[in-house]
C-alpha cells in the first residue's frame, strides 16, 4: 500500500497528510476548497519548519515529506490509484454519506475505505458501498503528528483481514492503534464529551469561571490542558455533533448538549478555528502560543 488519498484538507486531513507523507507514503490530498488545500499545505510546512527547529527532523525530510503530497480538487483524480482512503471531511452524515458512494464508484476494488469521523456509524456508511467489509474507522487524534492514537472502529461486517491490515498500518505510522466496536461516540468521545459537556454545564450553573474550570482539572486531574480548551482545540461545533449523535444513538438524556454549547455555535463561537470560543484568540500570536504549549505536552 503506496498510495494513500485524504478527503478534506482541515484540521485533521492536513495533521494525517502529514504523517503519512512523512512516513514515506505518497498522499493524494482532495478538498472541494482550493483555498482548504492551500492552507492545509501551510500548516504542514508549518509544523514541519518546528519540528526542524526542535532537531526531530533535518531539512531533507522535510523537503522529502512536502514532495510526497499532492492536491486534487477532484476526488475522483485523487483517489484513481489509492489503496486507502481516509476520509477527514466535515463531520455530516449526509456528507459523509454521499462521499463514500462517490468513492465506491470510483476506487480501484481493492481499496480500503476509511473514515476518521468522531462519532458517526461506520456500519451506516459501509451500508451505503458494494464493500462494507472493506470499511473501517481510523480515527486520529488532534494534533495527528503528535498524538500516539488511533482509534480503529470496525463496522458490524468489517472483516478481520482488514482489520489487521489497518492496525498494521498504524503502527507503521508510528502510532498504537485500539480496536474498538461500532457503537455512538466509539470508547474516546464516548468518555470525552460528556466531561467536556458537564464542563459547560458547570459553566452554565454559574458554580465556577471558564479558567477556575480549566485550572482544577489541569492541576487536579493532571490532564495536559482543560476540558473547556480542549473543546475549544477540538471546535464548539465538532463537539456539539458528537454530543447530538451519542445522545439520538443512545436516546439518553444524559448525553443532550448543554444549552451554552447549543448558543455558543449558533452565535459563531467554535474555538480556536473562528478565534474565538471559551477563550480568546483572535491574535495570531495567542493561538499560537497555547498551540506551542500543547505540542510540547
Ligand atoms: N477536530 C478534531 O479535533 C477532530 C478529532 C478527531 C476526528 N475529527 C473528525 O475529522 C473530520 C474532519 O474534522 P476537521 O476538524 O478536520 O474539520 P474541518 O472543518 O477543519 O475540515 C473539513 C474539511 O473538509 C472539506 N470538505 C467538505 N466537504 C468536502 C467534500 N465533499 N470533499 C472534499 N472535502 C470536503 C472542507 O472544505 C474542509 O476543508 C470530522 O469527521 C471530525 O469529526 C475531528
């Protein structure tokens, strides 16, 4: 498996582009938006030039990484000699849903079809392709370069064989790979969204301040930032649609997003991404600054 095509060059599509690339895959990055793919190459280099600068990689692998990847605003052209896809698209079932009929038709047979989708049903998009035992859930976790997880979801009829091919895979990649089952939320958000949610909900009561939050769980839970800049990192609306998953999946009250969050993304406020979210970041510079921080951890 040489060839690796990657749906959506965002936040996640650009971090996997990267680490494929930078593992010596040849990677066909597609995005329907010319300008997602230039930015997208942006924070690749980006992130490449700080690793030069903490000596974790020389300027040749660099040059070599950044030769490895290729844009498409066609998914049809990106993924003609693919032996994985792995879609990072936005998180919307119908989008989701209309991708991965595109990719059945337009995929050498052979291809594995993966998506890095946060909550939704790896059974439900395997439904709508001819090889649903070829579809699986391979979700990394942000930032990709960094993080030592992948969440690997099988479908209720992922076979074994790719199974085995996709965890090994992962750990070529340098990363540990998990096995889970097809169920709302997988094992990560499933435990993730709920403290994040209870974390506005707390908010919300007016019992503490966004940063008194953030602080207890940083310093007494040991947790690497809090809960409320995590959701911020990982973006208000992506958090909010996890949460609506798990909660119509389950049909659980206990999973209903917190009403703050519900406005928070109506009024624009996703994080980091818009700049502005439980926290400010609207200079360049802060973002930054609090980016820096984590990839340190
Ligand atoms: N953000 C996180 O922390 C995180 C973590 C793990 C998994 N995920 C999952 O990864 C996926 C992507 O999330 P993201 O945060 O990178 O989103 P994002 O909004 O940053 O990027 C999504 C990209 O998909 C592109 N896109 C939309 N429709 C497309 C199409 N038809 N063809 C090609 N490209 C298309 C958009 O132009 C955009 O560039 C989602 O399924 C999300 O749930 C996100």
């Amino acid at each position: 498996m040489k060839n690796i095509a990657v749906i959506g060059a965002g936040t996640m599509g650009n971090g996997i582009a990267h680490t494929f690339a930078q593992n010596g895959f040849k990677v066909q990055l597609i995005d329907i938006s010319k300008q997602a793919l230039t930015n997208g190459i942006a924070t690749i280099t980006k992130n490449l030039d700080r690793m030069i600068v903490k000596e974790k990689i020389s300027e040749t692998d660099k040059i070599n990484t950044l030769n490895n990847i290729s844009t498409y605003t066609s998914i049809k052209e990106g993924v003609e000699y693919a032996g994985l896809v792995v879609e990072a698209a936005t998180e919307n079932i119908d989008l989701k849903l209309s991708i991965f009929k595109t990719l059945n038709d337009a995929c050498p047979n052979d291809t594995i079809l993966a998506s890095n989708t946060s909550s939704i049903s790896i059974t439900q998009i395997g439904a709508v392709t001819d090889r649903p035992e070829m579809v699986i859930g391979m979700h990394f976790m942000n930032p990709v370069p960094i993080m030592k997880l992948v969440e690997i979801i099988r479908g209720y009829n992922t076979s074994d064989e790719v199974t085995t091919t996709i965890m090994e895979l992962s750990k070529k990649l340098g990363k540990i790979p998990v096995e889970v089952n097809d169920y709302p939320g997988f094992v990560a958000n499933r435990i993730l969204m709920p403290m994040i949610n209870e974390s506005i909900e707390t908010l919300y009561n007016g019992v503490a301040g966004v940063s008194e939050i953030d602080t207890v769980m940083k310093l007494g839970m040991a947790h690497p930032m809090g809960p409320l800049q995590l959701a911020d990192f990982i973006g208000l609306d992506v958090c909010l649609s996890i949460l609506n998953v798990m909660y119509d999946g389950f049909k659980n009250p206990k999973y209903a997003p917190c009403p703050l969050l519900v406005n928070m993304v109506r009024a624009g406020k996703l994080g980091v991404k818009s700049g502005e979210g439980f926290y400010n970041y609207s200079e360049n510079k802060k973002a930054e600054k609090v980016a820096n921080q984590f990839s340190q951890k």
